[in-house]
C-alpha cells in the first residue's frame, strides 16, 4: 500500500453520549493528507464534538480514530481497545493542531512566548531555535511587530492569528479549526480567513468547521454536511453549494446563504 | 465584679495610660527579639502552608481513578480545619513526645511551626483549588491540544493563571498568621505576645505594654498588606491594557524603602 492510499485522518463509525444526548451516531470521514475538509451543519449537529473526538479532547464510545495511520487515544487488544496512558495520548496530541472558537491564547505570556511554549518543553527544543521558528511564524501571519504583546493587547483577529501560529510551531501533521472566526467581530474575519487559504493552498491538511460559506467554496476539498450527529451529504463543494442532493442540506443552505429570506418567512409564520 | 478579683486591680488601683512606659518599652530588646520570632515563625509557617496547600489541592483535584490522593488530602483538610488551632499546636508539642514515647520531642519552636504550617495548609488547599478552577478551562483544553500533559498543563498554564486569585485571600492568611502565631506563646515559643506577657505580668503595666504590642502586630499587617499590592502587581501582567499607578499609601512606603 502506498502512503497516498492512507487518509491523513481515518474516522471510523465514531459513537459519542453527552448523557440521554447522542452527539455523534455513528461518524465515518476520511481526509486525505493535504486535504482540506470543512464540515458544516446547524449549531448542536455535533461538528465540534467530532472535531474534539480527532485529537482525543472527547473519548468516544465506539468506533475508531485514525491519525497517520495510528489509533488514537487507545490501544488494540484481544478484547477491544484500552485506553492508552495520559503522556502517550499527549505525544499524539502533540502532532495533532487544533485552533478554537475563543483563542485559548495563554494569557501571562506575550505572543512569541504562547507560540513559544509547546516546542520548549513539550518537544523541548533549545530556546534559540523555538524563539526563531515563532519570530518566523508571527511573520507568516503578518505580526511580526506584536512579538511582545500580551493577548490582551490584541484585537481577536491578531489573538486567532497568534493561535494558528503557535498551532503551526508543533509541525502538525494536521490542524483542526473549531469556529475559527465565530467570536469574531465581523471587520476581523478576514484577516483569519486569509491565513487559513493561504495554509490550505500550501498543502495543510486541515478539518475546518465553519459557518463561513466562501471559505469552503474557495480552500475546501470536500465539504461534509452533518445534521444530529450523522453525515447527511459529503461533496465536493461546488456540488454541494450548487446542487445540493438533500433537502436538509438546502434548507440549511438557504438559511445560511439568505438568512432575509428565511427569517421573513418566519416572521409572516409569526404572523 | 469585686475589686481585687481581676488581676487588673491586684497591684492597688487604676492609673492612667502613661505614654513613657509605653515609649521605653516599644524598642524593648525582649520586644524586638519577639518581633522577630513573630516573623520568622510566621514567614516560615505560611511558606510551608502555601506548599503543603498546593499539594493537597492538587490531590483534591486529581483524576486518578483510585481515590488515593483525593482520600489523603480530603481526610487532611477535615481534620485540621475541623479542630482548634490551639488544640493542634498544643498536641504537637505534649502529645508527640507521649505518643512517641519519649523519642520525638519537638522543641517549642519546631512545634509551633509544624502546628501552624499543617494547619495553614489546610486552609490554603481550598483557597489554591478555588485558583484553579477559577482558570478558564479552556486554558487546559489548549494546552493539552499541544501535547502538553495534564502535569505539565497545570505547572506551565494553569498554576501560573490560578496565582492571580490566590494572592488576595493568601495575604488575609497570612495577616491571620502573623496574629495567630501568637497562639504559640502558650507553648512557650518566646514572640511578641510571650514577651508582651512576661513584661506586664512583671509591672502590671497591661495597657502600655498590650498596646506596644498592638502597635507592633499593626506594623506587621501593614508592611504584609503593602507586600501583598507588590504581588498583585506583579502577576496582574498580561490581565490588564493599563499599568495600575502606585496609590499614596505605595508611593508613601515606596519612598521610605529608597530612603532606608
């Protein structure tokens, strides 16, 4: 078998309970490496917890996680899996990038020191070598003058780009973006968008869930529409945008894409 | 109540304040050696607190699926904020040697600094695991997605960010401290209330001499609390756009600092 024929990341049938709730109901996607996904879905169709169940932040109840060929966050034994110990699911994670709807930048620590931190004492790299790989980071996204501020300094479109940074440090073998520009002033999604189409045309393999439509037409490969926890349409996206095969994801479409239209309807429903 | 029952009224009848008996005796050489002890064995105690504190903190919060951290530090924390201060110094320093038989016998100041610090950390293991878990925890979430192991987590994100809410009530700890190792005086640790004691029991001079005692507990709570502002400051790097101006009362003692 040839390394093109295994997926970068290998979901298979994933099961996932939050309580009586059933998120995920049986799961199964494939991203090829260099790939970018974007899934999309109404909010609670559990495009986050899949997203979390890829780098094991969410154990799953059955079925399989594949990164690079390896199970993730367990062990195959003769009786089915077991979880594998704390520090080896770390070492998985560590390869595994994942950008998040609030930033999560470490707050007592300047921009080049949160890019910094995980090459210094997860992958413990000498400190010049980190500090020079972040200067070069903190360029490729275009803020190389805000080194030394603090995450409170910075406007949340800076504060994302920071967070795909120090992402990056890690060289993952693939990188996850939860909402990535949801909490985001409207005049400051751009400037993210930008980053990521620029990380998907150099070859990134990335899962992006988004409610950005543009996005998924112009970087995605495939575009995965997800509804109460199954995968209902998976396309390519000009398909999907265009003639989308199912009648849940055109009324999702319609919603996203012309929201007057559907909110007028609603309001004559009201009425 | 009869006169002569209070030992206030032993040595014959009231006198006024008389501010030379008090002048003379607040650079006393037994004041200002008790002073000191005060300190010390309070910087001590609350250090040790702080540490042992962490760890039981931690060992409330552990994930382990054998309760054995989260059994051994609740079990700690019912057990010395359950009893009295006073009971506990007093059962370190006569109920050891009995237990022990002979063979351990703590000396009154090791006693007391065991006592205080056993009891400290109890308080402080609550005040660190509300720091904690006051830390978004998305915090975790993040840094687990580098890779980072809990333990790791928690030393280089978590710790760090929790300090911030465990500074204000850790300086009212350590004001308690500074007032409750007086307590120690009872099993003949020789600070500032012992001295305090053995100098008006003498004369009879109770009010001058509690007063210059007051006078130095007062001054140790200031400089603590000035402390306190210094530290606040210093973690609060990165939380807040403005830098915070030194107020009168910092710039005050800043000043008398330099001059010093």
């Amino acid at each position: 078998m040839s390394a093109s024929d295994t997926p970068m990341v290998d979901v298979q049938a994933i099961h996932k309970h939050f309580g009586q709730l059933h998120v995920l109901r049986g799961i199964t996607m494939r991203v090829s490496t260099g790939h970018t996904t974007v899934v999309i879905g109404p909010s609670g169709s559990g495009k986050s917890t899949l997203l979390r169940c890829i780098n094991h932040l969410e154990t799953i109840e059955s079925g399989r996680v594949y990164v690079d060929g390896k199970l993730l966050g367990y062990r195959e034994t003769k009786n089915g899996i077991k979880s594998l110990p704390e520090r080896l699911v770390a070492k998985q994670r560590a390869d595994i990038g994942m950008v998040f709807q609030r930033f999560n930048l470490f707050p007592h620590m300047t921009a080049l020191q949160n890019i910094m931190e995980a090459p210094r004492h997860v992958r413990k790299l000498p400190k010049s070598v980190c500090r020079d790989e972040a200067r070069g980071l903190l360029a490729k996204v275009g803020l190389a003058l805000k080194a030394n501020s603090y995450p409170s300094e910075l406007s949340g479109g800076q504060q994302q780009r920071v967070a795909i940074a120090r992402a990056l440090a890690m060289h993952p073998k693939v990188i996850m973006f939860d909402e990535a520009t949801s909490a985001l002033d409207p005049e400051l999604v751009g400037e993210v968008l930008l980053v990521m189409e620029q990380l998907a045309h150099e070859g990134m393999t990335m899962v992006v869930v988004t409610h950005e439509m543009g996005f998924a037409r112009e970087a995605a490969d495939d575009v995965i529409f997800m509804d109460e926890g199954v995968i209902v349409e998976e396309a390519k996206p000009e398909e999907i945008f265009d003639h989308p095969k199912h009648e849940r994801t055109r009324a999702f479409l319609r919603a996203v894409l012309e929201p007057r239209s559907v909110g007028d309807s609603h309001l004559t429903n009201l009425r | 109540m009869p006169e002569g029952a209070h030992p206030c009224f032993r040595g014959g009848s009231a006198t006024a304040f008389d501010f030379h008996v008090f002048w003379t005796y607040l650079f006393d050489p037994a004041i200002r050696d008790g002073a000191r002890i005060t300190v010390e064995l309070s910087v001590l105690s609350q250090a040790a607190g702080i540490v042992l504190g962490l760890f039981a903190a931690l060992g409330r919060l552990s994930r382990l699926r054998l309760p054995i951290f989260r059994g051994i530090a609740f079990l700690y924390i019912w057990l010395f904020r359950g009893t009295p201060l006073l009971v506990q110094l007093a059962f370190v320093y006569f109920a050891v040697p009995q237990m022990t038989n002979g063979h351990v016998v703590p000396g009154e100041f090791l006693s007391a600094f065991i006592g205080l610090s056993l009891n400290e950390g109890a308080y402080m293991a609550e005040i660190t695991r509300a720091g904690i878990m006051s830390v978004e925890s998305g915090q975790l979430e993040a840094a687990q997605s580098l890779g980072m192991t809990r333990w790791l987590a928690m030393r280089r994100i978590v710790i760090p960010q929790a300090i911030r809410f465990i500074i204000p009530p850790t300086g009212n700890e350590f004001i308690a401290m500074l007032k409750n190792s007086s307590l120690a005086s009872t099993i003949a640790v020789t600070d500032l209330f012992y001295h305090t004691t053995q100098i008006y029991s003498r004369s009879g001079q109770f009010f001058e001499l509690l007063t210059v005692a007051s006078v130095w507990y007062l001054a140790m709570t200031t400089v603590a609390t000035f402390g306190q502002t210094l530290l606040e400051r210093r973690f609060e790097r990165g939380f807040s756009r403005t830098i915070r101006q030194p107020g009168l009362m910092q710039r005050a003692m800043l000043g008398a600092l330099r001059r010093g």
